[in-house]
C-alpha cells in the first residue's frame, strides 16, 4: 500500500503542480544483536528492490559526521527513496483536487448523528444528509461514533510531544535523513529541519494516553522529553540537549498497532478506517482508494484482511486470512445510531 501511495502522491504533485514530497532519504539504525527491527526494515525495503545502503556505526559516524555518535554495535540502512511530506501543502492539494471534481467541503460542521440503512442518515450542527453511501474516517473520535453503532474496538488515544531541537553549528545537519531508532523501548524518529529552520524534529513513537480528543491541552505529561534530551546528548551531539518547541499530536492506536479497515454489519455501504497508529498520513492516498473500492463494491485494489477487526476477537487458531471477511462479529444495535 506504501509503494501504491507514493505513485499516487506523485500524481497529485503533477496535477496541482505543487512539490509535496521531500527525498531525504530514511536511516534506520538498532544498537544488539540480533538487530531484529533494523533487519525487517532491510527486508522489506529488498522484497520490493529499493535501492539502498548498509552501514556499521562507525560508518553512520563518519557520514554525518557533527550531527550523530552511535556506537560501533549499531547497524544502519538508509533507504534512499525515502523522504517526507509537505503536510499543509498535501492537504491543500487534496481540497483542491476534490473540488476541482465536484466535491463541497463542510469545514467547522460538527457531527451530531449517522443512522445506517440502504439510505444513511446524517445529522450535523447545521443540517440533515441522505446518502448511499458514506465513510467515516474520523481520526481519534472514532471509538465516540463507532460505539454507538455496536461497533466497540480496542482503541486508545495518545497525546504525543512534537519536539524541535536546534542544531548548535549551522550547516551540520544539512543532508541529514529522517530517521528511526529501533534500540530504546518506544522507537525515536526524527525528520531533518523542515517546520522550522535550522532545528530538527525528533519524537518518541508513542505518547501517553487520554480518553478523549477534547482532552489533549489537559495532558501536561513529559517525562518522555527528559528521556529524549538525554537520547539527544548521548547520540545527536549537534542538537542543544533542550527542544525550543514543544507542540502536541494525536494518535489512534490499537494493541498491535495495525489499521483497522471495514464495512458495518449488514450494509456494505457505510465503511469506516480507525487506529492508524500514528502511520496514517503517508498512507492516506491509498486508504481512500481503499475506502472508495469498499462502500461502492468494487474489487479491492489491496489485501486489507491484516486490518479485519475480528482479529481481536477472535481465538488465534480460528483466524483465517481472507478479504472477503472484514466485518465486525459483534451484533449492531437495533436502528444504531452515532452521536458525536
């Protein structure tokens, strides 16, 4: 699904004329034997025939020289395909494309109610809708809609710090990757200096949890930048030891931190994709394809039997792989509605 979202990503660059994706390359380095992360990020990138380079890490050391220190145990790979993305500038575009084919975007229009049948019923703060068809892709308030719809997935929302930090000798990350470190217990990932100049973003994978999205700004909780700050004096020797920014994200995880992808029970019309885990975004092309193939009944371009929900319901022994069994098991209420 990643390689089909990256060509789509570079057709909406093409069609709005905009540069979206940024090529920086990704490193991925892990500390002990037997490197098991680091060796499946290796494997992924040869199944598909990416180019890219291994490296020990005295090798990492001398190729940014200034910007990182790891020690000689740690491996390293840089998948040189690999990059980041222009968010506000993939956003616009999508609003963009989407208008440009007859799409009305309701911004700032709260919903209030969905009513599944043949013909769903929504309900907002501003209006009534009657559709055929409908996705709900709605991030960490999933579990608000879903429930009420007898819909009841292991979902845990997470506040997580967005750290910038300042390079100390200008120049010395130039040419840096995103990166990710597989060796602490929450991986760390970086992302060279974009957002902010001359600082880079550097984050632990994980936050901590909270029960609604409404209460992220209450979540004052950063023991993780303490550890960060001492992951950066200890291996990122060209960042100054404290972020100068601290801003916050959300994620909608689930326990094993795969997707989940299905269509309500009884109406193969109204589907709905929740618990990206934080890796959703580069995805998101691909997902619409995805969502758009589900609720119109067309062939899936891609096996989403991974994200079928039974997965937690299910005794391992009875779980079969198949895409054409992605519902939920649970009964939905009688006349189930969501309210959000």
């Amino acid at each position: 699904m990643v390689l089909d979202a990256m060509e789509m990503w570079k057709q909406l660059e093409k069609e709005t004329n905009t540069n979206i994706f940024k090529n920086t390359g990704l490193l991925v380095v892990e500390d002990q034997a037997p490197h098991k992360s680091y060796t499946q990020h290796l494997n992924a990138v040869k199944a598909v025939r990416k180019p890219h380079a291994v490296y020990t890490g005295s090798e990492i050391n001398d190729k940014y020289a200034g910007a990182v220190h790891y020690e000689k145990s740690y491996k390293g790979m840089v998948e040189l395909g690999a990059g980041l993305l222009k968010a506000d500038k993939a956003l616009r575009s999508f609003q963009e494309q989407f208008k440009k084919f007859g799409g009305i975007i309701h911004d700032e229009e709260g919903v209030i109610e969905v009513i599944p049948g043949d013909i769903i019923t929504v309900t907002t703060n501003k209006g009534q809708y009657r559709t055929k068809r409908l996705v709900l892709a709605v991030g960490p308030w999933a579990s608000k809609m879903l429930k009420p719809l007898g819909l009841n997935f292991p979902l845990q929302i997470m506040r997580v710090n967005v750290c910038y930090w300042k390079v100390k000798t200008p120049g010395v990350f130039n040419g840096f990757p995103c990166f990710i470190d597989c060796s602490v217990e929450w991986p760390i990932y970086g992302l060279p200096s974009h957002e902010y100049p001359g600082m880079v973003k550097v984050c632990k994978h994980g936050g901590y949890p909270i029960a609604s999205p409404e209460d992220r700004d209450l979540c004052k909780n950063q023991d993780d930048i303490k550890k960060m700050s001492q992951y950066i004096q200890k291996f990122m020797p060209g960042l100054e030891a404290k972020p100068s920014i601290v801003e916050s994200c959300m994620y909608t995880c689930t326990p094993d931190e795969i997707p989940i992808i299905g269509t309500y029970p009884n109406y193969n019309n109204l589907a709905y994709v929740c618990g990206l885990s934080g890796t959703g975004f580069k995805l998101a092309p691909a997902l619409g394809k995805v969502m758009c193939e589900l609720v119109t009944g067309q062939p899936l371009s891609h096996d989403i039997s991974p994200y079928n929900p039974d997965r937690f319901y299910r005794k391992p022994d009875t779980y079969t792989d198949s895409t054409s069994n992605y519902r939920t098991p649970m009964k939905p209420a009688v006349q189930a509605k969501s309210k959000l």
